[in-house]
C-alpha cells in the first residue's frame, strides 16, 4: 500500500524537530510584536466578540483561517504570484475596512449574525495568506521538500492566531470587570486599530 506524502514524512528521523521548527515560526510571525499587522487585524475582525459569541467567532477565525490557507499554499508553490508592494498595502486597508466596517456596525444595531463580516473574513485572509506567504518563501529558499515546512508553518499560524483571540477575549472579560460599557470598549478598539492602520497605509504607499 503506497504511503502518504504525509506519513512519508513523520517516518523520516528529523521530521519532528524540523516541524517545531517551522511551527514555532509560523506561530512568532503572526503573534510577533514587532510585525503587528496580522494582530492588528485580527483585534479588528474579532473585537466584537465576547465569550458568549462563541459559535460566531469560532466561524469568523474558520473563514478568516480557509482564505489565509489557501493563498499560502498556492503563493508558496508559485501557482499565485504577485507583487510584495501591492500585498504589503492591502493587509493595512483590509485593516481600514474593517475598521470602517465596526464603526458602521456600531452605529446600528449589530446583527446576531454577520454573514458579511465572514465573507470579509475569508476574503481578506486570502491577502494575509499571501502576506504570510513571502516569509515562508525567503525561509526556504531552493528547499525542494515544500510539505513539511508549509504544513507546520501554517499550523502554526492558527496557534498563533488562537493565543491573540484569547488575549483579546480576555481582555473583553477584563473591560467588563471594570464596568467599562461593551460598546466604548468595541469603539475604542476600533478607533485606535484605524488610526494605527490609516499611518502603516500611508507609509506603504509605493513611491
């Protein structure tokens, strides 16, 4: 019985310290502080929501977490191509929008279920995927073995992505301690991510 690409690999004596490898950098680059974008957005796409909204959140990160993994598969194996400029400005107006798009929200009664917030979910995480995607690929370099590494990297990105959700929420717990009122806390968010989001645009403007 022929094995999987897969199993083949896990066979191989290296293979677990190789995927911590990868994993630990899939998993620093999203939740690294210094390359605060990916969090940014993320404190944009899932600030709204609370423990309660559980079932809500946990379909935002799957949409947000299918379009990011797509588009760093493909990117990685060069079936996607595009300019870093171009992607490197997207993922700070997928943060405006966003933004743009609670701030709407605010003024409205917010929806029990936000179909639209999902979609900008999954489509703007076809952007970050690609973002994600050039760090993997200058890690790499003239690598042939291209499974390990984007598996690991990319189970790592959820890690990742799962830690800053669950220090957003428990920061949402703490401003409810505080008696500080959901919407402030949901408009503060928003308004400091925009702002911040409005400066990295600015400077990615290709020259």
């Amino acid at each position: 019985m022929p094995k999987s690409p897969i199993l083949a690999l896990c066979l191989k004596p290296d293979c677990l310290e190789n995927f911590s490898v990868w994993f630990e950098t899939g998993m620093w680059h999203i939740a690294d502080p210094m390359a605060y974008d990916h969090i940014l957005f993320l404190i944009a796409l899932c600030g709204f929501y609370s423990w309660r909204d559980w079932k809500g959140l946990f379909v935002l990160i799957t949409a947000f977490t299918l379009g990011h993994s797509l588009t760093l598969a493909l990117s990685v194996l060069e079936v996607v191509v595009m300019p870093a400029a171009y992607i490197e400005l997207a993922i700070p107006l997928s943060i405006v929008l966003t933004c743009v798009y609670n701030l709407f929200r605010l003024a409205h009664r917010p929806a029990k279920s936000e179909p639209l917030r999902y979609s900008m979910a999954a489509v703007f995480g076809l952007i970050h995927g690609l973002g994600f995607s050039y760090l993997l690929k200058s890690m790499l370099g003239s690598q042939s073995d291209l499974l390990l590494p984007l598996f690991a990297f990319n189970v790592g990105l959820e890690a990742g992505q799962i830690l800053i959700v669950l220090g957003l929420l428990l920061a949402g717990s703490l401003v409810q301690a505080l008696k500080i009122k959901e919407r402030d806390w949901r408009l503060s968010l928003s308004v400091f991510t925009l702002g911040i989001a409005l400066l990295m645009t600015l400077e990615r403007i290709p020259q």
